[in-house]
C-alpha cells in the first residue's frame, strides 16, 4: 500500500497570523528541532508562513534562571533569551511584522542576535521540553522609546510557539530592536 501524497509532505508550517484578536497582532509559529545544549540551554527554530512566505528565527534560552518566589502564586524564572537570525526567513519574519505591527520603519533585515531578560510567568524554563513556558520579554534600552515588551510562548509538546504582543504602544520598539540598520 502506497502513502497517499499528503502523507508526503512535511507537516504544515502554521499561518503566522493565525492568533490574532482584534486590536492585537498575536503570531503563531511550529517550534521546529529543540535541542538542548550540554550547558544547559535551549534552542529551537520557530517557523510559519505568511501569505505564501516562509518565515522563521531561532530562540535561545539561557541555561541559569533565578527563581523568586511569591505567596500564593507559581514563582517567577528570571533569566535571558535570544532571538537570533535564520537569513532570508527571518528577514521576511521582521519585514512582514514591520507591515503587520503598521509601524512603517521599512524593516528589512533581522539583527543576527537580539538579547532580552526574560520572565517566566508560567512553567519552568528548564523543564522545556516537558511543559509549556508562558514568558514576557523585554528589550531594555537607554531610550525610554526603544524599551519593548512581548510574550514568548512555547510548548514542545503542541510543537507550538506565540509571538503575542503585550501592549501596541510597544510595537515601534520591538521592531526596532529586532532590526539590523542598514545603510
């Protein structure tokens, strides 16, 4: 018995915007190849298509997250990620969020690293592999205008990533800090 063609082909690359609320810009991505490192850290690929277009970019987890912890709730992972530059993917990725996020920058290269002190608000970022991480990120600068803030969701399980937005005042910032300045 032969395979039909579906059987085939790879699995289907998520429709980028699949997430997205009124008033929100709420991205959906697979969570492709997480490896983790003999030090501790976590990588990954998140990947999608848009309109046709492939898009995608690695994610780095750092390996030391400092635990605070608080009454009456899950306590807190403090620690750094990295979103990093996969070539023409993720310059599509920054040039599509560029025009999704309205911000009108002409975006049109991802820097090849972006580090973030992250937080962990659900799920233990050194459990990855086996619970979904719900994470804020933030982008700190000496510009109180090139501060940003995101989500970061994961779930190995669901081989799904969310690039959620925390506030659209933020949109500029976070695709600036995710650019590459040409020129």
């Amino acid at each position: 018995m032969q395979p039909a063609d579906d059987d085939l082909v790879s699995p289907k690359m998520p429709e980028l915007t699949a997430d997205s609320e009124e008033g929100f810009v709420d991205l959906s991505l697979k969570m492709n190849g997480l490896v983790r490192e003999p030090d501790g850290t976590f990588r990954f690929e998140a990947r999608a298509t848009h309109e046709g277009r492939q898009v995608a970019f690695a994610v780095t987890l750092g390996s030391l997250w400092n635990v605070q912890k608080l009454e009456d709730t899950e306590p807190l992972y403090w620690g750094e990620a990295q979103l990093s530059s996969l070539g023409n993917e993720s310059d599509a990725f920054i040039e599509i969020l560029d025009q999704l996020y309205e911000t009108k920058l002409g975006a049109l290269r991802m820097r090849p690293n972006t580090s973030f002190t992250a937080v962990s608000l659900g799920g233990d970022p050194r459990k990855l592999e086996r619970e979904p991480l719900k994470m804020k990120l933030f982008f700190e600068a000496n510009a109180d205008e090139l501060y940003a803030e995101f989500y970061l969701n994961c779930d190995a399980a669901q081989s799904r990533v969310q690039f959620h937005e925390k506030d659209p005042d933020y949109r500029s910032a976070v695709v600036l800090a995710l650019t590459q300045a040409t020129g």
